[in-house]
C-alpha cells in the first residue's frame, strides 16, 4: 500500500520526518489527483493521532497555497481553452464574488465532499480571489474536512482486515455504480 511507502520514506529521514509528510503532503495537494488519505494514514501510524492529524493538516494547507499560487501562474496560459462546463460556471460564479462572498463560497466548497480539493484550487486560482482571501477561507473548510478525514481513516484503520475489505468493496462499487451513471447521463 502507499502509506507503507511514506512511513519506509519517513523511517528513512529519521528527525526529518515531520519535514518529509508536510513535503508529500504539499506535493499530493498539488498534483490534485491523488488522494491525500493514504497520507494522512501514514502520519497516523508514524506520529501518532494528534501529530499526525497536525501534519496532515499544514501539509494540506500548504499544499492548497502552493498549487493557488502555480495554478493562477499557470492558467494565465492555460485557461485560453475554457473549463468543462460544469466547472466553468463555478469559476464564473466565483469571479464575480468579491470579498465575504467569495470567502464563504470557497469555504463551503472545502466542506463538501463531492468537490475534488484540486478542483477548488484550480477554480479559486481562476478567479480574481486574492492569495489572503484563499489562504483564511480554504485553511477553515479544511478544519472540517481534515477531523473528518482522520476519524474515518482512523476508524479504518483499527477495523479488521474483513472489515477494511468489505469498506474498500463498497466503495469500489459505489465509484463504479457513479461512473456508469455518469455516462449514461447526457451532460447539460
């Protein structure tokens, strides 16, 4: 499994590790396409639950800064070709918030579960949000998340092995059930 590699990687840097799980984390926020519980199940077994929990969350945090700030770089360039409609209207909705609007809108976007953290990061970084505004309003949502996060890979964790199969089962047959169901849906 992957955590497993991240605490072999941990164990490797000794003293540094804490460095190494904000790093990963900051690189998995990034990249916003993996999913970050495989490290923050790493940093719960490594650090233990509260230091782990708190590394997982500045490494989110950071992460979420790092990518705004690539991403508004990057799509300056990038977003001549417009976003797939479903996240264009977001983005659009977005930059025409300013100010306490935009905040509760990404903090709400941070809350939700169905709203890929990558996706809040690209659409914020599309808009004229400034780095301050995204910086307060995603560390809150992320609050939320992350204790959410940690309780359900925590829980996991400490189910047995049928238990840990049967979860993973459910929730490959969700994600097909979804995918199916979003192909036969025709897109609006």
């Amino acid at each position: 499994m992957m955590e497993q590699h991240v605490i072999q990687t941990f164990e490797l840097f000794g003293p540094f590790a804490p460095f190494v799980s904000v790093l990963v984390g900051v690189v998995v926020s990034v990249l916003g396409v993996l999913p970050s519980t495989f490290v923050t199940a790493a940093n719960l077994v490594y650090f233990g639950l509260w230091m782990g929990t708190l590394l997982s969350f500045i490494g989110e945090v950071l992460g979420a800064v790092c990518a705004f700030l690539l991403y508004r770089k990057g799509l300056r360039y990038a977003l001549r070709r417009p976003l797939p409609d479903r996240f264009a209207r977001l983005q659009q909705k977005l930059q025409a918030q300013q100010g306490r609007e935009a905040f509760w809108t990404i903090i709400l976007l941070r809350l939700l579960p169905f709203v890929p953290s990558g996706i809040v990061n690209i659409v914020s970084a599309a808009s004229g949000i400034s780095i301050l505004l995204f910086l307060t309003a995603s560390t809150i949502g992320k609050i939320p998340a992350m204790l959410v996060e940690v309780l359900a890979v925590h829980q996991f964790m400490q189910s047995s092995f049928i238990v840990q199969w049967s979860i993973a089962g459910v929730a490959l047959v969700g994600y097909l059930l979804y995918r199916i169901h979003q192909k036969r849906t025709p897109s609006i």
